[in-house]
C-alpha cells in the first residue's frame, strides 16, 4: 500500500473508480456527491478517460446504458432525487444484462427533501430502483478506505455477473474525511476484450451482438428472467459479507449499516464498558442481504435492535431473515436527522440491557 | 499564532483544514481579549461548516457571520455581509473561504474592501496528506488560481497537513519539507505549522498549536 492520504468519501469513491480501469463517467450535479463528479472533471482528462456532465440524471445513466453495452467500464452518481431520475435506465440496463457501477449518496427525502445525510432509500435501492423482476447488487461501506475499496469491488462484481452493481453511500460518508490508501499500481482504462457479449464492432468477424431489452414473446421474457433468477441465487450463495462484533454471547444485537454502524459500534462499545451483553451487526452487502451471517449472530442474542437514518426500511429485511425469531426494534432518525451514540445507547438500555 | 492582523482571510485546496484553523484563530483572538468576529464565506461545501460551531463561538462572544444557503432553503447563498463596516468598528475578523478557485470566487466580491483595508492577512492553507496536493508545484499552482478568482494576492503560508485522528509527530515532521517547498514556489513565508499539542514536531517553524474542532460523532472526544 502506497502512503496514505486525507480523503473526503466523494473523492475516494472517485479516485477508486479511475483505479478500478472506469473509462468513462457521466454525471450530474447534486449535492451531497457532487465531489465525486468535479474530481473526475479534474482527474479523467488526465488519465485518458472521458468525463462528461450529462444535461441531466435521465441522459446520464443512458450513457451509461449505451457505454456499458460496449464493454467499458463505466460508472455514474447521485444522490436520493437523482437516483429516481435514473431509475428506468438502471431498469433498461438490468434488462440488457449489462454491467455499470452506481453511487448513491443519500440525502434526506421525499422530493428534494434536505442535503442533509439520510438511509431512506433502502427500499429504493435494495429492491432494484427501477420496475420489472430484477436484482442490483449493493454494497455498503462504513469507512472513507471501505467506500474506495467497495468501488472496485463493485466493478468486479459488476463484470463477474454482468449486472449494475450500487455503491451505497449517505452524505455524512460523502463529505467526511479520513486517511485512505490505495496501492501503487498504474492506471490502466478497462476495454471489452473479456467480454465477448459487448456490441463493440464486430469487424465482419462475427455475428452482431445486441444489446436489447424487449421481448415481445411472453414465454421468451420469462426464460430471460429465470435465467436471470438462477445468476441472483448463486450471488446470494456467494456473494454476502457482513461485520459482527461481540455478538457471540450477545443479549441485545444492534444491526445498523453504512454511517449509522459506526454510531451504533460506539453505543455498544459504551455498553459493554457499562456491562451491557451488546453486540454490533453490519450488514456489507445490503442486496445480497446476509441472512446466514445475521442469524449466526444472534444465535444468543435475546433481541434485536435495528438503527437506520430512517422511519425503518432495512428492519423488514431483518425480520425477514431471521424469520422473526427473536424480538426485533427499531431506532431511528429522519430527514437528515443523524442519531447521536447515547440515543442508541439509550435505547439498549431500554431494551432491557440495564445492568 | 504570533502577529494577527485585523482581517485574515484563510484560503486553501478543499478539506485542508481551514474551517479548523479558522475556528482555532477566533478563539485565540478572543481568549486575548478582543472582539472577534468569523465570517463562514463558504459556498461550495454543505457540511462540516464554520457555521456549526455557532454555539462554541457564542461561548467566547464571537460574532457569526454566514451566507444564508447551506441548512436553509436556499441553493444559492446569499452574501449580505457588511464587511467593510465590521472592519471599521475595530473588531478581529476572520473570513472562512470555501475551498479551491470555486470557492474563492465568494471572496471577489469583497476583494475591493480587502485591498483598502492595511492590516490584512490572506494565508493559503496547505495540507501534504490531500490527495490532489500531495506535490508542492500543484499546491503553488493551486494558489495562483486561487489569487486570481479572489482578485487577491496571498501573504503567508499555513502547514496544516494533517492524516485527521491518524496524525501523530511524523506526520507533521514529514510535512515539514513540503512546506518549505511550497514557501520557496509561492514566493511567501510560512506563517505557521499547525498540530494538535502531542503531535508538534520540535523543529516546526512558527509552531501553532490547535485543537480539533471538526470532528464526526463517533470520534473519541
């Protein structure tokens, strides 16, 4: 690893993207993640890729549609109203089986709703964003070195099962900064030569590829999408990471992710000073949701806790996967309402950790 | 820091710290007894603002000035600040400039009153852990594009490199030839080196210790 530098989340997830061979962004302006598109302005140029703000949300994530369908890697990012903007090309992309990474950096909702940090959009991004049976890998991160690792990641997973993959982050993570490193290897700008379904000139050497998402035959759309289907059980097979902390002989797990994992890590590492049998969950992957790893976790566990910067969205997904089993709460905060430690810390208490 | 003047304006690259350093300067100014008044000139960034610590500087009698954007509903700020009749009520200021050209264009619009006004500072607040000036040539040129959105010209250098929570006495030390280098191409001195008071290396020229100010909810306190 190279020598570390102080990084804002954005930028990060912006010089991430460059390392991981994205070639080509496009973008639009909205705050808390504009960061990310006014480095890779400075930054694309200098590395020989293309970067280039879109007229809008809409025309942004179609580039990314038509520049994924040539076998680029490729990325674009907004923040909650923009991601609803783009949420029929992220549908038209899925439907195409092609491969593009996504950042969200929430803000606070409904409508322009505040530029202040929010997780509201859980069920938004986790349940695909846009319409039709379709998956969209999420990923997580809790740190400013997490969310760069969690591009590459992301572009990885992206090309491996040739679907959009989300890089989830809030504004809180978006303009924090913390020390980061990335390794010292060169910069090299993806191509298509490993992905022979790109539509990239055929030369009179082989047949066209098509790019295309419409079936019109009824029992042709349905095969698509099973096929699909069988793609989206061998990524919940396989592909689930989770953090668990002193929830082996855990009473009361708390389940949080992104920023709020952290605030919640320090509400249970106070508990435990104060004797309190807490224990932190956080979920990496939000879709595929890791059912395996949060059951093992609460296998001792009496309650369980979930806390998000929402009204409660990823608490349906908790239940869910631990097929209610024990009782589940919910703490949160909204509208870019941050809950601080000792909200949470209180909440533990009140759950019955008091000592 | 030795030798404040009545205005200093603090300038530099995104997230080198100034709005830290700015915080740090009023309180020392008001802990010696006078007036001080900070003005958050910050257009660009929407979080970790100057304008947070309202509460902190309320504390110490500081006097604060922001744009009405960020937190409000407003997308474009508004910068109804009465500068030059601040300067002559005889009170400290410090302007907290957003970060890069961008945010320097903010200060174009008073760059007539700073000129006129003699007991000026504007620093250029540098730090070597920031991804895109890790290079002193790149700082320098940053602050030539800085000067000319501003329509002013920079006095002095602040060594403000810092790794956040992560900085320790080689961290600072390690800064400290980059510093020189930036001085050397900016033609300017090097007005102070910051650190927290257990990370000050014994060698730092113009040694200036601050606290941390700007900080995330879960940071050790």
């Amino acid at each position: 690893m190279a020598e570390k530098s102080l990084m804002k989340g954005n930028e990060a997830l912006a010089e991430a993207a460059l390392r991981a061979g994205c070639k080509c962004f496009f973008g639009y302006p909205i705050t808390p993640q504009t960061e990310i598109a006014a480095y890779l302005s400075k930054r694309m140029p200098k590395v020989g890729g293309v970067f280039l703000q879109a007229e809008s949300e809409v025309a942004a994530i179609n580039m990314v549609y038509g520049c994924a369908g040539s076998g680029i890697r490729c990325m674009t990012s907004s923040s909650s109203p923009g991601i609803s903007l783009k949420s029929e090309g992220i549908s038209y992309i899925a439907g195409a089986d092609l491969p593009c990474v996504i950042i969200d950096v929430m803000r606070g909702g409904p409508g322009l709703g505040g530029i202040q940090p929010s997780q509201a959009d859980y069920y938004q991004i986790t349940k695909g964003v846009g319409h039709g049976d379709y998956n969209i890998i999420v990923l997580a991160p809790s740190t400013v070195q997490e969310m760069a690792d969690s591009v590459t990641k992301a572009f990885d997973l992206a090309d491996k099962y040739r679907m959009p993959a989300v890089v989830l982050a809030d504004g809180l993570l978006g303009q924090m900064m913390e020390p980061v490193a990335f390794d010292d290897a060169e910069i090299v700008m993806s191509d298509a030569s490993k992905k022979p379904w790109a539509a990239n000139g055929h030369g009179n050497k082989r047949e066209h590829n098509i790019i295309n998402s419409l079936y019109l035959q009824a029992p042709e759309l349905e095969k698509t999408i099973k096929v699909r289907y069988e793609r989206y059980a061998e990524i919940e097979k396989n592909e689930t990471m989770a953090v668990a902390d002193y929830c082996d002989d855990a009473e009361i797990v708390v389940v949080a992710y992104g920023s709020t994992a952290r605030l919640a890590k320090s509400a249970v590492d106070e508990a435990r000073k104060l004797g309190i049998k807490a224990g932190a969950f956080r979920p990496v992957t939000l879709y595929p949701f890791p059912k395996n790893e949060l059951n093992e976790a609460v296998k001792n566990a009496k309650k369980v806790l979930v806390v998000e910067m929402s009204m409660g969205q990823m608490v349906d997904d908790v239940k869910l996967a631990i097929n209610c089993s024990r009782p589940v709460e919910f703490y949160g905060r909204t509208g870019g309402v941050i809950p601080a430690p000792a909200e949470i810390l209180a909440k533990i208490k009140e759950m019955g950790g008091e000592k | 820091m030795k030798n404040i003047r009545k205005l200093t304006v603090v300038t530099g690259h995104y997230g080198s710290g100034k709005t830290n350093f700015s915080v740090n300067l009023a309180l020392d100014i008001a802990a010696s007894g006078n007036r001080c008044t900070i003005i958050d000139l910050d257009i660009v960034n929407p979080y970790f603002r100057t304008a947070d610590f309202g509460e902190l500087f309320k504390e110490h009698d500081i006097e604060l000035l922001n744009p009405v954007y960020a937190n409000t509903n407003l997308d474009i700020p508004s910068l109804n600040i009465p500068l030059q009749s601040i300067l002559q009520s005889g009170s400290y200021v410090v302007i907290d400039v957003g970060g890069d050209d961008e945010g320097a264009k903010a200060l174009g619009r008073f760059a007539p009153t700073i000129r006129e006004f003699d007991d000026t500072e504007i620093l250029y607040v540098i730090n070597k852990y920031r991804y895109l000036t890790k290079d002193p040539e790149d700082t320098a040129v940053l602050m030539r594009e800085i000067q000319y959105s501003a329509g002013l010209l920079c006095t002095g250098i602040v060594n403000n490199s810092s790794l956040g929570t992560e900085t320790v006495t080689q961290t600072v030390r390690d800064s400290l030839g980059y510093a020189d280098e930036v001085s050397v191409k900016a033609g300017l001195p090097i007005r102070a080196t910051c650190a927290v008071a257990d990370a000050m290396p014994d060698e730092a020229p113009e040694p200036y210790i601050i606290h941390r100010y700007v900080r995330t909810l879960w940071d050790n306190q």
